[in-house]
C-alpha cells in the first residue's frame, strides 16, 4: 500500500501497527470497492491506513477518518502532509453533523461495537449517506472455524492485554447474518464476498447501496 510511507517518519510502534494491518488484511481489495470520487467517511479509522490509501489513489476523493482513539488520530494527522482531500477527527459517530457522504467505509470496527448497538450503528451509517451512496463493511467471517478462533485470540490480546485496540466486547456474525442487517437497515443490493484466501484470518467484505429514494432506516 502507498500510504504505508507516509508513516515513515512516526514512532515505531505505529510503523509497526500500520506495517502489520497492511500484511495481515485484505485491504487493497477493500479501498478497490470504494468510489474514486465524492466524499467517504472512513469510521474508525485508526491511524488513517485505508483512509490515506484512498485519498492518494484517488485525488477528487474526499475523506474524512473518524475514530474514538486521541492517540491513533494524532498519528492521523502527522500522515496528511500539505494534502487537502483528506481529513481525521477524533470523534465518535453520533458526533459527525455532516452527511450526503458518497460511501462509508466500516473497516474491522463492527465487532467492537456492543451487538445491542449494532442496529442503531448501521441505521447511523445509513442516515450519514446520500441517495445511491455505498456502505462497506469489512469484518471477520466465523468460517473455517480454525481461522475464526486464531483471529478472536489474537483479537483478546489486542483488547483486553495489550490494550492497543479500544473494546471491551467482541461480537462477530458470519457473512450472511451480516448481509441480513445491512437489509434490514434499508440497503439494498447487498453482497457478501470471502477475502480469506492466502489470509490466516476470515476476512470478508459487505457490500451495500442506500436506495434511490430512500427514507430513514428501517
């Protein structure tokens, strides 16, 4: 990923941190589903990775990376140089005022949000998009199971031991319950698609559209 050098200059924790999410996770694939131009709002963006990758490729992008982590953000922000369609806040969803984004990415953030918050989370993200915009949400399938048990442990020292990721719960569905949630949030042409392949992780992306005419959520 191109974005991995603007972290070249920080702490070597985050070069690390960024250098490990880029090797670990499908995310060329994921920032490849977003638009190339418009407005994207990135939620949890940590430490902007997928934010930034966006941004370069696609200079009439504009992005603005939201996250609950003051110090993830700050490294953010010393990765923005002199470029001006690219923008982090620390701040949580509900903050935002701004909408009509063109497509909002949830990228490994759902299973941190309490499941009892996930309808409210989702109808949020669908409330923040304009008429035709895309919501894409990459998470962490249940299948292979080996797969499934070697990510929630490394997830459980990321949380709870080594505190470097903020969440006090997990919570993780399989592909279709997910694709399920999207539907009743009010999307529509919902697909679902594997990225575990090559990946000891279960990856996946889904993939949905807010309808033309829409209302609120359901």
């Amino acid at each position: 990923m191109r974005s991995l050098a603007l972290y070249s200059d920080q702490p070597l924790g985050v070069r690390i941190h960024t250098f490990l999410r880029a090797w670990s996770a499908p995310l060329d694939v994921v920032v490849n589903a977003l638009p190339s131009r418009g407005r994207l709002l990135d939620v949890g963006c940590g430490h902007g990775l997928v934010s930034n990758e966006a941004a370069l490729r696609s200079p009439e992008l504009h992005v603005l990376g939201i996250d609950i982590a003051d110090a993830k953000i700050a490294a953010a922000r010393k990765s923005v140089g002199t470029r001006s369609n690219v923008e982090f806040r620390a701040a949580p969803l509900e903050d935002i005022a701004e909408a009509g984004f063109d497509a909002v990415s949830v990228i490994d953030v759902l299973y941190l949000v309490p499941k009892a918050a996930w309808t409210s989370f989702l109808g949020a993200c669908f409330q923040k998009l304009s008429p035709g915009g895309t919501l894409v949400v990459k998470e962490i399938g249940t299948t292979p199971r080996w797969k499934f048990e070697r990510l929630r442990f490394q997830e459980y020292l990321s949380t709870r031991v080594l505190r470097i990721t903020k969440g006090e719960s997990m919570s993780f569905e399989s592909g279709e319950q997910l694709k399920r949630r999207l539907e009743n949030a009010g999307f529509e042409a919902v697909a679902v698609e594997k990225l575990d392949s090559g990946y000891a992780s279960p990856h996946l992306m889904v993939t949905g559209r807010k309808p033309l005419h829409a209302g609120h959520a359901a």
